[in-house]
C-alpha cells in the first residue's frame, strides 16, 4: 500500500511527515496542495481535513492529521525512530509538544508573515514580537543539544529530532542563520548526513508563486 | 507516594496538570512557585527545570516536564482518561498536539499581555494578531464540541479535554466570552460537573501581584 500524503513544499509541518516517511523507507507519494491558490480551504479538501491543514496522511482507511501524530504513527509502524525506553518515549512525546508549543507554532507564523504575505501588509510590531519568541527557542534547542547528539537523547535519531528540525532547512529568511548557533548546526548537519536525507523543496514541490 | 507539583494559580499549563491528578485520585500536593517575583528564573528552580517553566511534576526520582507528558503518564499510570482504543488514543494525542500549537499557546500568551503586563506596556498589534488567532481556534473547537460531547470522541472525558480546557476557566478577560459559543459553554459545564473538578484559583495559589 503507498501512502499519499497531502502536501506542499513550503509547509514545514508537512515537511516533518514527508522526511520521516522517506527515512522509515515507506512508499509514499506527494498528493499535491495548491495552498496558496486556496486549496486547502475548499469543500472538496475540507472533507478530507475540515481543518483546512497540510499535512494529511491516508493510508487505505486510515487518515490521519496533525503531523506528530502522523510521525506517531510512524514511529509504531516501524518500530524506528519512537525511543526505546520509557524514558526515551517520553522524552521523544515531551520534544514533540515543545515543537509544537514553542518552536514551529512561532517559526511556523513568523516565516510566514515575513516571507509569504505582500510586503505593505507584514505586521511589523507582531514580526518582532515573533522573532524574541524564536530566538528564546532556538536559544533553548542550542543549550539542550550543547549536552547531546540527538534531542530525545538516545543512540539514534527519533521524530522529535525530524519535528524539531523541519523549519530550519528553509532557505526564506525569518531570522535564523545556523552560523549564529554552533550546536543546531551541528545537529541539522547529523540529520542532513541520514541515509536518504532530502531538502524539503526535494521531497514536495513548491506552491508559492510571488505576485507583484 | 505523594506527587509534588511545582505551580501557580495563574498557570494553566500547571492548572491542566492540576486538574488532572485532582480528576484521577492521586494524592498530590502545590509546591507554589512565586512567578511572577522571578522564582522560575532562579538557579534553584533551572535545577528543577532548565526551561524554567511550571509545571513540573515530581514523584520520587521521576521529574516531568511538559503538561502534556505529564497528563499522558498520569493516563498511563492510572488506566483513566487517555482513551480506550488505538483510534480514540490517537484523538487524544491530535488533540494535546492541537492545543499545544493552535490554542493554549496562543491564548496563554494573549492572556499574559492582556493581563499581566503593565498597561502602558502592552503590544496592541500583538494582542490584535493573537486575538484572531485565538477566535480562529475556539472556532475550530466549537465545531467539533457540536458533534460530539467529549472532544476526543470517546464514551468518556480524556487528558485532551482537560488540556484544551485549561484557559477557558480563568476570568481575566483575553478574548473569550463562554456566551459567545454555545458548544464549549456545554462542554466546559459537563467538566465543571465532573466528580471532584475545582476553579485553578482553587487548586493552586494565585501569583500574580498587580504593582500601579
């Protein structure tokens, strides 16, 4: 059975789904997102999520949203990349919700605020509260991977590191420059170097088309 | 054994925690945090907990972080709450994943700088942006409390209901008005209900110290 995942390249949620299935080595294929064209808000996509959200996993029966419970899934699926001890498994769930929480819920609205909207209608006062918030969680991510390889801290990679990670492999400008943290680079390095590793605009295509 | 949870009032993160041990039996009790004077700040605390948030959760040598893996070990721990089927367990993980991204972590923010900032200090363009982000959510979650009762789907209440309640309980003004949407106002009446529920102001002590 090959897995469709709804996607776009822009979509760093998505990007998480798309990098863990390739590195678990499912079959799986882009079912393309017209995101920006307003696809995603349509009655035909809001049947398949009535959120209106990327990604969305489906596999036979089963559909499933929300990328870390995509990764979730994944992670029982094939026995790799959930942790290995209790400890490890809540270590993975704890980074998992921190992403959420704290990292791409803030990167995730900030890139695109600075990067996706037309330049007169960027909200300035909101970009720069974003980026404290940022920084304060890039500035925790560095410190925490100051101590370890990976950020469940296990022998291996797990879906807290392919969570983590996603929105810092993009190349539009939102206030990151892995040049400014030694130890995030160190590890965005690691998880580039994975057997079957791919850039985001590698694994989805593109869905953004800048407008005058 | 006797749970120590590192809290304040004001918190709800702290408060889904709270509530969700107050719900499940165990014995517990407040280990205050005076917040708002700096206490999560100190060195004593960063030993607690280097993220210097609240809460945390500590039961012999197991210290957790993060509501939401406190409430899944708590679910685990005690068979309750964390739903009864693979699928219902996966709802209640999109869920804690939902308001960890979409609703607690906009609404704890909003909350903060309606409330607890100084007047002359508090960003309107920030609070403007989060209050749309805010509405968008209770939207979302008003629509799915219209089909079902619990927000999880089960037969009963779960840690996904307990997490995305927690703000909605609070009277400072941020925003939410339970008249204004007619499913959450039942649903957080049928928590209200629940055996042994209590107010946040009446699990865990207040912080917060309004200066002039």
């Amino acid at each position: 059975m090959t897995v469709d995942l709804y996607c776009f390249g822009e979509s760093g949620h998505s990007y998480k789904a798309a990098l863990t299935l390739t590195l678990a080595g499912i079959d799986w294929r882009v079912r393309y997102v017209d995101f920006f064209a307003g696809e995603a808000r349509t009655p035909e996509f809001r049947t398949i999520n009535p959120m209106g959200e990327c990604p969305v996993y489906v596999d036979g029966d089963l559909t499933l949203t929300q990328s870390g419970v995509i990764l979730d899934h994944i992670a029982r699926q094939t026995g790799s990349f959930g942790g290995e001890t209790d400890e490890e498994r809540r270590e993975v769930l704890r980074w998992l919700l921190w992403d959420n929480h704290k990292m791409s819920s803030q990167v995730g609205v900030l890139r695109f605020l600075m990067n996706f909207l037309p330049e007169d209608k960027r909200p300035q006062e909101v970009i720069a509260f974003l980026q404290g918030r940022a920084k304060a969680a890039l500035a925790v991510l560095d410190g925490e991977l100051a101590n370890r390889t990976w950020i469940a801290g296990g022998a291996g990679p797990t879906i807290a590191d392919f969570s983590c990670c996603s929105y810092l492999f993009y190349p539009e400008p939102f206030g990151f420059d892995r040049g400014d943290w030694t130890h995030i680079d160190r590890w965005l390095s690691d998880i580039e170097a994975l057997d079957g590793w791919k850039h985001p605009y590698d694994l989805m295509p593109r869905a953004y088309r800048a407008t005058a």
